[in-house]
C-alpha cells in the first residue's frame, strides 16, 4: 500500500477519485461526520460523473448497512463514502484506494485499521491521508501521520500499536499512575499486570501470583539520557522477547555500538536478564526476593538426585559463608545474603546449579 499523507483540496480528491475509477477500481471514502457524510457524498457525486456514491455510517440499520455493503461489494457502487464503521473488517478486493478526511484527527492504530480496508487484491493501493491545510495540526497528529506513512510493510500492526501507546501515552487504566508506565516495564509485561488487574476488579479481590522468579527491587532500566523514550521503548519490547543468553549478548553488543558505553542502569538490567533466562531452566521452581535474603527453590526432581548435595557443596564453597542451603519438603532452597554484589553472586550460584544438573541430566542419559 503506498500512503500518501497530502493537504486536502477538492481537485485533487476528484482527480485521485476518477483515475482509480478509470481503471475499474472501488474507492473506500471516510467522511467521520454523520451530520454532514451525506452532504459530502453528494458533492462527489456532483463533482465526479464516472462515481456511483453509496453511503455506511454507524447510525444506519443493520440490514441497510447490509445492502450497501452487498452493492459495494457487487461493484453497482464504487465510491463508498463511510464513518470510521469501515476499519471493522470490511474486504473489497477490488477497492484499492482510500481517501481518509482529517486524517489528524484519528488515533494511529485506528488509521492503521482503516488502510488495510485496501490492499486486499494483488494490483498496487493506494492511502491518501488528508488533512486541512489551514489548520495547526498539535505534535502528536503530526507523529501519527508520520508513523503511518512509516510502517508500511505487512506486519506491522504491532509496531503501530507500541507507537500509538508512545504517542498517545498508556492512560488512565485502573489507576491515575498509568500514563508513560508502558516506558518504564515494557508492553508484554505491562499488557500482563493490566489483564490481571481487570480480572481482579471483575472478581473484587486481588490475585495472588505464584512465586515470580524475575522481579528483583533494583534499580535497573534505561536513563533518559542515554536513549530516547521511543527507542527505549522498543529496547525493552526486543529485551523482554530474548530467551536465549547467545542473543542477550548479541542485544547487549548492539545498544553499545549504537549508544555508547552501558550505564550501570542498564548493565543491571541486562544482568537481571540473564538471571531471568537462567531462571527459566527447569530445576528452578521460584527465586524469591525478600528484606535481606534471596531464596532460590529448587524443583523435587533436582532435590532429588542422589550424591547432589556433594556436587553443591564443592560448587559453592567460594560463597559458603553468604549463603545457606536447606532441605525442606523434599525440596532444596538455596538462601544467599543481601550483601555487596549479591546480583553477581545470585547469577553465579544459578550458573553454578544449572552446570550440575547438566551434569548429572546428561548421566542419566
């Protein structure tokens, strides 16, 4: 779909409109004015001889919604002039051009929706976004304009949507303190805590979590000052998908080459990942944080294999004197002190368990 983000005149609407017809195409119209959309089909149909003027807007019946839809569709109408009801799954595969009045007036997801009206068929689309010339458009009209003339390829809804959470911030969702929240946690974990919140307010209790395996009281994210919040929020999306210790280290290359030298911020934040991903392996089941102590569980089947307290021992004896090991319910618990660098001493502990149960996995082999 090529998109065009233009001034709104008249000549060039009827141009736009009678050159798309003259190659036996359809013309989706959005006109998001009920009070005046029939004033506006008339004038095309007025100004442009070769147009055949339907109109759909959210305040008709169904059924004649229905009908005009069919015709549309039938090719009997080829201009259809319509309300924002078209970005509701409506495909024409032979409508392949779009003309959206005050473009900078709809959210970007939404234009986003709308532009894929077209495109359906396998001939070259085209959207035009028009907006009055006359008129200041604000900067977060101006972003979103840009953003939709910027992603263009197919697959892009998603960006379009992190986009329009930048654009437009988070809002008020259950909470005055939600706004710009998105920056600071990632989208995948932000979409996380906010269904749980609504399924709490639904049931009118909170949820209790299981015990979090990754959620550490440090202070670890990205400054201001080294990235700029739009890329810092695409950092923390592509930081929150990696599950693998290869491609944190190929992420961890790439901020640097393309920002400079790590803040101790975020090398903690990049640490705090790699204890995540280590946390993933089965023979964790909780890491739990608490005031001076963190304690990592270890699963039933690891607690175990015979001759494991031997291999934990000698494993951990450079740290003996800041951690305790303990066998309670059949289930080994590894407790480390809150002292100076516990994070690196968490991370070896976890490297030092998951090299011996590797060992001993591939034993029993």
């Amino acid at each position: 779909i090529q998109t065009y983000v233009t001034p709104y005149k008249e000549e060039v609407v009827d141009e736009l409109i009678s050159r798309e017809l003259s190659r036996k195409g359809q013309v989706f119209y959005v006109h998001n004015k009920v009070e005046s959309i029939y004033a506006c089909a008339s004038k095309l149909s007025s100004r442009i001889p070769s147009a055949k003027v339907g109109v759909v807007h959210g305040q008709m019946d169904k059924n004649d919604v229905e009908d005009v839809m069919s015709r549309f569709y039938d090719n009997d109408i080829n201009v259809l002039v319509c309300t924002s009801i078209v970005e509701n799954g409506i495909d024409i595969p032979n409508a392949n051009m779009i003309i959206v009045e005050n473009a900078d007036t709809f959210g970007l997801s939404q234009l986003y929706q709308i532009k894929g009206r077209v495109g359906r068929g396998n001939r070259i689309s085209y959207a035009y976004l028009m907006y009055k010339p006359y008129k200041n458009m604000n900067e977060d009209a101006k972003k979103r304009l840009q953003a939709i003339q910027e992603f263009t390829e197919l697959g892009s809804g998603y960006k379009i949507a992190q986009r329009d959470l930048m654009i437009r911030g988070a809002g008020d969702i259950l909470g005055p303190e939600q706004a710009g929240f998105i920056d600071s946690i990632g989208l995948d974990l932000y979409m996380k805590m906010l269904n749980e919140a609504i399924e709490a307010k639904k049931i009118g209790k909170v949820l209790t979590p299981p015990p979090s395996k990754k959620l550490f009281d440090i202070d670890a994210y990205i400054p201001s000052n080294y990235a700029s919040k739009s890329d810092k929020i695409v950092l923390y999306q592509e930081l929150e998908s990696i599950d693998k210790e290869s491609d944190l280290i190929k992420f961890s290359k790439k901020i640097r080459d393309v920002y400079g030298k790590l803040p101790k911020e975020t090398s903690l934040l990049i640490q705090k990942k790699r204890i995540d991903i280590l946390s993933d392996n089965e023979e964790f089941t909780s890491i739990e944080e608490r005031q001076n102590k963190v304690d990592i569980s270890l699963s039933s089947s690891f607690s175990r294999i015979d001759g494991i307290g031997s291999d934990l021992f000698n494993g951990l004896l450079p740290l003996m004197n800041k951690l305790r090991v303990t066998y309670l319910n059949k289930t080994l618990v590894v407790s480390l002190c809150k002292q100076n660098d516990w994070l690196n001493d968490l991370e070896t502990i976890m490297k030092t368990i998951h090299s011996i149960y590797l060992k001993f996995k591939k034993t029993s082999l």
